[in-house]
C-alpha cells in the first residue's frame, strides 16, 4: 500500500484536493443561491436539490471546459511550437511530429513498448493521437454539458422575468452564453503563456516542470 501511494501521490493528491474544491463550492454555492432566493422572497432549496440543479451544473462544466480547452491545444499545438528556453516546449531542432525512430514505434519500438506502438495501420494512428482525441472529446462534451445547464438556467431567468424562454441554438448565440465562456477561456491561455515564458528565467529545484537551477536560460526542453 505504501508503494502504491508513494507511485500514484501526484495523481491521489490532487483527486482528494478536486473533490474538497468541488465539495468546498458546492457548499458556498448553496449558501449564496439560498441567500439571493431569500432577498427576492423566494424559497430556499437543500443542498442536494442544488448539487443537481443547472445553476451549479453550468457553474462547474464553465470551468471544466475550459480546462479540457487549454490542455487540448497545449497538447497539440507544441508539436509544432516552441519556446527557447523554455521546459514546456520541445527542443528548437524538434518541431514537428518526428521520426518514428524518435517516437520508438514500429521497427523502432522496444520490447516493452505498448502494443499498438509496435503495429502499422488505424490502430497506430489512434494510438499515437489518443491523448488529444481523449482531450478533444472531454473538452466537447463539457462544452455541451455547459451549454445545456446555461440554456436551463437562463430559461428560468427568462421564466421569472416573464419572458419567453429561449431554444438551446438561440442560447449559445447570446452574449451572456459567450461571456461566461470567455471569461474561463482567457484565463487559461494567459496561465499557459505565463508558465511558458517564465519558466524560461525562474526556476523550482526539483520539479520537472522547472530547468535545473543551473541550466542556463537558453536551454530549451530542459527538465529538472
């Protein structure tokens, strides 16, 4: 057990450190939803009628979706782009996909290889592609889910306001739906741009994140 937890600690660490988050939010989220239904004379609802309702829902898939987003296009767009000095990006002579003598498949595959990097064909192609394709479709079924909560909420808005409610086409084509969206989308490039340059100058001993302290700022795809 010991060596089980000591192998997967990143992973477990940060599962028990997302669920107190999301426990920790839907708690505040209830509170606050309770409290604004009390200022407009509405009733309140417990927690576990919040935890399923759009309002939370849209609140948690807004933030998920934009995660899947920045990982996706991290994935795939440093294949081809680079950062001199930076640990995130590739070697300077590395853009590009690269041989497959470099990736270690087919003939160039070691005996411990996985499976599908030994063999030719579609399942190669899935294979070697499968991180951004498993990203991609996270990202697109967050998006939906997001954009399904949001067009559930905003109908009930609609409804107290005694307005029509709208169609789930009409709702991802208003600003309020482009808003949230945006909102997320813009934070997440902006810390992906801001590890890529600054990990170029700073430094943190022993992550693998970081450049060895001694590396000079030059040294590219450099980890420590």
């Amino acid at each position: 057990m010991r060596r089980f937890l000591r192998d997967n600690s990143m992973s477990i660490v940060f599962l028990l450190m997302f669920l107190a988050a999301l426990c920790g939010q839907a708690i505040a989220g209830h509170a606050e939803f309770n409290e604004i239904a009390q200022s407009h004379g509405d009733p309140t609802i417990s927690l576990g009628r919040y935890v399923v309702s759009s309002e939370f829902g849209s609140a948690v898939m807004e933030n998920w979706q934009s995660e899947y987003l920045q990982f996706t296009l991290f994935i795939l767009l440093t294949v081809w782009l680079l950062q001199r000095g930076s640990p995130e990006s590739k070697e300077l002579d590395k853009a590009g996909r690269e041989s497959d003598e470099e990736q270690k498949v087919g003939p160039h595959a070691q005996q411990n290889s996985p499976a599908w990097a030994k063999v030719a064909g579609v399942r190669r192609t899935l294979y070697e592609n499968s991180l951004v394709l498993v990203m991609t479709t996270f990202w697109l079924g967050t998006w939906l889910a997001q954009s399904l909560t949001g067009v559930s909420q905003y109908n009930a808005d609609q409804l107290d306001h005694q307005q029509d409610p709208v169609s789930w086409w009409h709702y991802i084509g208003t600003a309020e739906f482009w808003e949230n969206t945006l909102e997320n989308w813009q934070s997440e490039f902006l810390a992906v741009g801001s590890m890529a340059i600054l990990a170029v100058y700073l430094r943190q001993r022993g992550s693998p994140e970081s450049k060895p302290v001694g590396a000079p700022h030059s040294a590219t795809g450099v980890e420590g």
